[in-house]
C-alpha cells in the first residue's frame, strides 16, 4: 500500500497535476479493477483567504462567521486531484463523472479555523455502466471529525459511452414542491468558480472544450449548483445553521448560460431540493438536507 502523502500548510500545485491528466493511460476493463488504497492529507490549512470571499460572492452566500459547508470540498480539491492522477490511479482522470455528493457537517466551521484535511479512496463497485468509486474527504480541528464528504464518481466502459443501445427505463414522474426561485447561470460562471475551485475540467471552461466531450455548449460544476442551491436555502425562513447532511444526485447537465428553478420543501426533520431545468420539466440536480 502506497504511504499517505502528506502535504503542511500549503497543498500540492494544480498546474503539474493537470499537465499528469493529460497523460495517456493504458486501456483497463473496470471489471477487473481493483483501485489502490491511496490517501492524502493537508496539515494546519487555514479556513480564510481572499479565495474564500470570491468563492462566497460566486456562488451567492452571504459572508459571515462561518463558512459555507461546501468550502472544505474546494479547500481539499488539490489533494483528490492528487490522488485521481497518482502514478498507482489506474483510471483516466478525463471523462469521470460525478454521480451524487453528501457532505456531513457535524457543527459549523468558524472563519479562520484551522483545518487537517485527509483524502482517500473509498469503496469500489462494478455496474452496468462502469466502475463506481467513493472519494472520501475528511476534515479535522483539534483533531476532532468536524465536516467529511462522500463523493461518488463513475469511470464509463468505452463501450457505453456513446452507446444509445440499452434500454432506458422512462424516468419516474417529477414531484413538484411548494416553494420555487429562479436562478440564472452566465457563460461565464464555469471559469470563474473555476478560478476560486481549482476545478478547470474542459467542459465546464469554454464551447468549444465541452464539444470535444460530447456536449453542444460549457456546463456548470456540479458542486457550483450545489453551493449555489445551498446558498439560496440559507436565505429561507426557518433555516437552520449547525449539524447537517446535503446530499445530491446529479442529473441533467446544466447548459451555459442557462436558467434553473431551484424548487423546495420544507420540513421538521429536513428540507428536500431539486434543480430544475426553465421549464420546471427535468431535474439538473435533487437531494435532501437533514438536520442533525
């Protein structure tokens, strides 16, 4: 087993990790995969920099004592690039796909906090249309477990990814909740949550790079539609701040520049979401928040 790369302060440069992605890896069967136990850790990260007040104004929360529930996801991106492009990583960083995100936030974390922040590779499992992983992050204060993510990911078989042969089950009936905003995405915003994320995945920069992957225009990151859901809640009345799980299911991308409805429903013991596209129609994201 590789030993944990460890990382003080200051986390691993994004450049040379990208330039690494770009390289070509040898051709795998999923089936026959079994993915390395490979981890990451950054000591003594401060939870405040001027990257933080940028992120907050890009995805629309309101800056404040404490920081959003998303920012350590950001503030760990550099060690799970790390670990997708690691010589042991046996799967092609370009063209993974993010299925569904949870993040537990066992209390609020303060501004300025000072974080330990570990990254690993988590449970495996083959499907239908390929090999599905967990990418899990932790993140400690005072070596207490304060916030940890689960972020599962999916590495298509070739044959399947541009295979229209399967037969699709048709898509259960879309349930409609009470409360609805209007949100709108600019071209621009994949290269500016890019520039505070670190998360420069071509089809999220530009046109012309997302055709090159199968897509007519740029998408939004998913996790910026999370953050952006996630801000608009906070607003709400009856919010509350503290312990609690977000998760999410992602689902159709959402094309820039685009308009989404973020649709909601509140309750005792949590508040489901979904973000649907203009025409209220397909949802580009749905999940749950639950209080703890």
């Amino acid at each position: 087993m590789p030993d944990p790369l460890i990382y003080h302060r200051q986390p691993p440069k994004l450049l040379p990790l990208y330039a690494r992605a770009l390289a070509p890896k040898h051709a795998v069967d999923s089936n026959e995969i079994a993915l390395p136990c490979l981890s990451a850790e950054l000591i003594g990260a401060s939870t405040n920099n001027e990257t933080l007040t940028r992120y907050e104004a890009i995805c629309g929360f309101h800056s404040g004592l404490r920081v959003p529930a998303t920012w350590p996801h950001v503030m760990a991106f550099p060690l799970q690039l790390k670990l997708l492009t690691d010589n042991h990583f046996p799967l092609p960083l370009l063209g993974l796909v993010h299925l569904r995100n949870t993040i537990t936030q066992h209390r609020s974390i303060g501004r300025g906090e000072i974080l330990d922040l570990r990254v690993r590779l988590g449970a495996q499992e083959s499907t239908s249309r390929g090999l599905e992983f967990d990418l899990i992050t932790e993140a400690y204060s005072a070596g207490q477990l304060v916030w940890e993510e689960s972020s599962i990911n999916l590495s298509r078989r070739p044959e399947t990814k541009n295979s229209n042969t399967t037969k699709k089950s048709p898509p259960p009936e879309l349930e409609r909740y009470p409360h609805t905003l209007s949100l709108t995405a600019p071209e621009s915003i994949g290269r500016r949550y890019a520039s505070v994320s670190g998360d420069r995945n071509p089809i999220h920069m530009h046109a012309v790079s997302a055709r090159a992957f199968g897509f007519p225009k740029a998408i939004a990151h998913g996790m910026w539609s999370k953050a952006q859901a996630l801000a608009l809640l906070e607003q709400q009345k009856d919010w509350r701040s503290g312990p609690m799980r977000i998760n999410c299911q992602f689902k159709k991308p959402l094309l820039l520049p685009g308009t989404a409805q973020l649709n909601w429903r509140t309750g005792e013991s949590g508040w489901d979401y979904q973000l649907l596209n203009a025409k209220g129609n397909a949802p580009h994201l749905s999940g749950r928040i639950e209080w703890l």
